[in-house]
C-alpha cells in the first residue's frame, strides 16, 4: 500500500488539527492514576493509540471508545507490573507506563522500547528520576525495572546531553504526584506536552507548580479523582500542513491547534517570505511562489521541534538560496533525505547533524519510502512540490500519527490518493497474552 501523489498543485484552504499524538499517550498514561473513569476527549485514532491502549488493558487499565475521538480509561485495576515484551516493543511510548506503574504498586517493568529508528533515545533519565524517589532500577535482559518499598518525594536533575527529556519529565510527574514529600524536578522539560500533563493531573488533585518552566515542584498526595480532559490539536501534524502550504506558494489555515505551541514556526514562516497569521486556536500561512532560504537549529522547547525537522526539509527543497537546518536532538535523523533526493533535491549532510539544503527551481516525481515517521511526512511534501507523479511507501510510519492525512491534503486541493487495501486502524488485542 502507498500514496500516489500527482504534485503541483497550489494547496488552499483549512484543515483542522487532530488531537495530538504525544499529548494522547501521556495522558492516558496519566488516566492510570485515579481510581475512576477518566473521559479523554479529541483522542485521535491511529495506530499508536491502539497499541498503547493494549499496553495499558495488559497490566489492568482497560479503555473504550464510546465514540470516534472519546476514550474512557478504567485506571482503578491496576494487577500488573509487566506489560508483554513484544507489545512494548512496538513503541518509544511504552516507557509512560512505568510512572504511574511506579507510583500505584511500587514496582514496574517494561521492556525497551522501539519506534521511529531516529537516533539513540536512552531510558537512563527515567531511571534516574525513579531513583531520585528511592527506587532500585535496572535494565536486564532487555527490560528496564524500578521497585520500591517506599517512594519520597526528591529533588532530581533531569537533563542529558540533547537537554531536557520530554519523556522523563512526564514520568517524573507520573511517579512524583502520588509519592509522599515534595520533589523538585530541575531541568524539567517545557514541551507543550508536559504542560497539558500537569494540568490534567492538577485538575485529576495533584499539586504541582511550574510546569512550562526548567523548575518543577510537585507535592505529593494520597489519590486522584478521575475527570474528563481535552487533547489539545497535535502542534506537528499543523506544522505539517502549514509547511507543505508554504511548500506549494499556498494559502493553508489550520484550526484547532494553539499557536504558542508551535515553537516559533510562525516566525521562521515569515523568514522565508510568508505572511503568517495566528489567532485563538488557529494559524495561517500565505505563500509566496517559492519560499526564501533560512537557516533552522532544532531543540528543546520553545527552540523548533525536532519532529517538525523532516518535514522542514522538505519544504525548503525548492527555495530560492542556501537553507542551513541543524539536528541536535537526534543524531540520526537525516536518513530521509537520500529519498527526496530522488525527486531532484540538492541536500549534503554535514557531520551528521547539519542538512544544507541547495533550493532548486524544479523537482520531479519519483517513488519513494520513508523509515519512520516524520520523515515519511516529509516525503509526502516533497511529493506535493514536485512536478509529475511519485509514490510513497511507509504508510504504517505514517498510520501511527496522523489520522486522515492523504483526505486532509485532498480537501486542500492535492492530487493524493492511497492505492491498496482500504486503512484501517487495526484495534490490537488487549487482553494480555502470557
């Protein structure tokens, strides 16, 4: 199964944000705290939902979908510590449920995670933060593991050598809110996504202070209660519609999604000669018919999003000059652009971790597949900006995070369609097997 792009064509008009991927997936990690029924609204469905939901049902935190974007999650039944290997496997996410696993029973194992292969993407930090709260924690035979008789509340250092780590932040919180005492989690990650968490869990009774800045004080309390929440619209699937609008001399607004959450897409926009403008809940991008060079270095929050990179690429593959982007969140990230490379793009990686992208007045159709992914997005946009037809293979990349792609970018003018078997958003299994 693939996309067949027929490319050219000027994208106009407005798409609305799904529920965000990230943000989903903490939350629910999240959800396995109260003891109740928490309500999830605007939960998108993609594959990494599901198989995060299977991950969760396994060790006693079933969900429902009671209808297309509202999942309930039963968090009052936690039984197990260890999630089955080859589930956790599937996805980096996995890690989130060692928190509240943590937290609940005082003991969690799961093995490593996969996902996106992207670079090295290490659990230390987490076990690092477990073991700040007077946890013992390992990682053997491929699994990582934290227990404690009796956790307290810490101070704790969470910055490794790309920064602060989204990731081990979360499950700070996770762990952090339910332990006795107060912790202080310096160098706390400032990602959109940590401040949704929180603000979940201090609506859920938590009391936590900070969120959205490096320093983050949590006092621990007894119980949740279980409440409903709203995903916020998912701030890369924007910026992958934003970029490919500005990628075709387009006129794409998209709702649904906050723009302070956009790590400063808006301003580099307008670096590379589009009007950009942004109100409550929305953005839009005014392009003209080929984007100026710029130069990008990716980060921690509010520095652009290293997810947002790939598809960034992409788009300046036709500007008029010479584009500088700069990985320094993921050390093997640039893969993807032997791929687009295909249609006609000039882009020499530099040391591993800076693109230098020589923009060209044309680009022609190709085939293609990406790896993971952002970085099949990217291909899908460079697809959109080149002449003639190209087909992109990966759609099992691209399944796990966005939810209608090919019919959003079609309601925007593109020629797109998926040839093969129709999607399906296969519900895994999630009854534990042992």
């Amino acid at each position: 199964m693939h996309l067949q792009i027929v490319g050219g064509n000027r994208l106009v008009g407005t798409v609305t944000a799904a529920g965000s991927k990230n943000a989903a997936l903490a939350l629910m990690a999240a959800a396995m705290l109260p003891a109740g029924e928490t309500v999830l609204r605007g939960v998108p469905r993609i594959a990494d939902i599901e198989v995060f939901r299977a991950l969760m049902a396994s060790v006693g935190a079933p969900s429902e979908w009671t209808d297309r974007h509202t999942l309930v999650i039963s968090g009052g039944g936690l039984l197990d510590q260890t999630p089955p290997v080859e589930l956790a496997r599937k996805m980096r996410a996995s890690y989130y449920l060692m928190g509240p696993l943590l937290g609940r029973l005082g003991r969690a194992r799961v093995g490593l995670p996969g996902g996106c292969t992207i670079g090295a993407r290490p659990v230390d930090l987490h076990l690092k933060a477990f073991a700040a709260l007077g946890a013992r924690t390992g990682i053997e035979a491929g699994e990582a593991w934290a227990e404690a008789r009796r956790l307290r509340g810490a101070d704790m250092t969470l910055v490794g050598p790309f920064g602060p780590s989204v990731g081990a932040t979360i499950n700070a919180l996770l762990a952090a809110c339910v332990t006795p005492g107060v912790s202080r989690i310096h160098g706390a990650a400032q990602e959109p996504e940590v401040v949704e968490v929180t603000a979940f869990l201090n609506r859920a009774g938590a009391r936590i202070a900070g969120a959205g800045t490096g320093l983050i004080e949590v006092e621990g309390v007894r119980r949740l209660q279980a409440v409903a929440y709203d995903v916020p619209g998912d701030r890369i699937e924007a910026a992958t519609y934003l970029l490919a609008g500005a990628a075709t001399g387009g006129d794409v607004q998209v709702e649904g999604v906050a723009p302070w959450a956009l790590d400063g897409l808006p301003r580099l926009l307008t670096q590379m000669g589009c009007a950009c403008a942004t109100e409550a809940g929305a953005v839009r991008v005014v392009a003209p018919p080929r984007l100026q060079a710029v130069e990008a270095v990716t980060g921690p929050f509010p520095a652009l999003a290293t997810d947002i990179q790939p598809v960034l690429v992409a788009a300046l593959c036709r500007a008029q000059g010479g584009s500088l982007v700069e990985e320094r969140v993921f050390d093997a990230r640039f893969g993807y652009t032997s791929e687009l490379e295909r249609l006609g793009a000039q882009i020499r990686i530099v040391a591993g971790a800076t693109a230098v992208i020589t923009g060209v007045a044309r680009l022609g159709g190709a085939p293609m597949s990406g790896t993971d992914l952002r970085a099949t997005a990217a291909l899908v946009v460079g697809a959109l900006t080149a002449e003639g037809e190209s087909q992109v293979e990966g759609l099992a990349f691209l399944d796990r995070g966005y939810e209608g792609l090919e019919r959003k970018f079609a309601s925007l003018g593109a020629d797109i369609r998926r040839v093969g078997a129709p999607l399906r958003t296969t519900a895994v299994k999630q009854e534990a097997v042992r």
